[in-house]
C-alpha cells in the first residue's frame, strides 16, 4: 500500500534492530500497550501472517512467503514471552534464547527444529534460493510451532 521507495526506506530502519517492517509497526503501535494487550495482538499477527503466506504461495512469491513465515513464527515467540514473564524480546539472539530454553522446560526439542526451519525462511527472503517446495513445508512446520507455542500460552482466570 505504500509506494516503493517508501517501503524501501521503512525496510532499512527494522533491519538494523532485527526484525520486518510488521514487527516495527507493531511495536512502535503497541510500546505503551499492556504486555497482555502487545501479545494478543501479536498473536493476531502471526495469525495474519499465516494467512497472507498461504495467499502468496499461491500466488508463487516465495520470499514474501518466507518472509511471513518469519514473521509468524518471530512475533509468536514474542508474544509467549510476553504472556508468560513480562518480557519483551526485541533481538534475534532473544528469540533464539528464549525458544531454547522452552525447549529445554518443556522438553520439547521439536520446538528449536521448527525455530531453525522458521529462521531459514528469514535467510531465504534475502537470499532467495528455497524452491516452493520447501517453502510449502517451512509453512507447514511453522504453522505447527505456532500451534505448539499456543498450547504453551498461561491459561486465563
């Protein structure tokens, strides 16, 4: 929706803090929001950005798919960690942390598999060498770690 070298630009700012322009934004519409209210909305994005991946493919954009992909999988590990201790993780070396001591907690080492399948569709949007095979499959997996984060979620009173 926004022209070209518009969206260039807003690229730039959120690559040197790590994180895609959706991230951005929505940190930027949520820095005075609740951590309860920053994560439901960033499990609403992540659900979004599911969505769009499932469209794009279709549509045979493998690294907007892949970068959705990330994205998903990025702002969900940010919103557990928001749900369950307050945290704000806002580096990539965060999220990497924080999915593997999940792992470790809950003994679920599929969890850090899906994180690396998630993390190399983030490389693929630059480097643009998956074929949409992959790509389908990465879908696939980190639709199934979001869902493994969700059951993670604390249960509300």
């Amino acid at each position: 929706m926004l022209p070209e070298a518009a969206y260039r630009r807003l690229r730039e700012l959120p690559e040197a803090e790590e994180m895609s322009v959706e991230e951005l934004m929505l940190n930027l519409a949520l820095r005075d929001a609740t951590p309860s209210k920053a994560a439901e909305a960033f499990w609403e994005a992540a659900e979004a950005l599911l969505a769009q991946a499932e469209e794009e493919l279709r549509e045979g954009d493998l690294r907007q798919v892949s970068e959705k992909i990330w994205g998903a999988a990025a702002l969900s590990v940010k919103a557990l960690a928001l749900e369950r201790s307050g945290r704000r993780l806002t580096r990539h070396r965060e999220l990497w942390h924080y999915v593997a001591g999940l792992s470790r907690q809950t003994g679920d080492g599929e969890l850090r598999r899906l994180w690396q399948v998630a993390s190399s569709m983030h490389a693929n949007f630059y480097e643009g060498w998956a074929i949409a095979e992959y790509v389908r499959d990465a879908l696939d997996d980190v639709r199934e770690f979001v869902e493994r984060l969700g059951r993670l979620r604390p249960r509300k009173s």
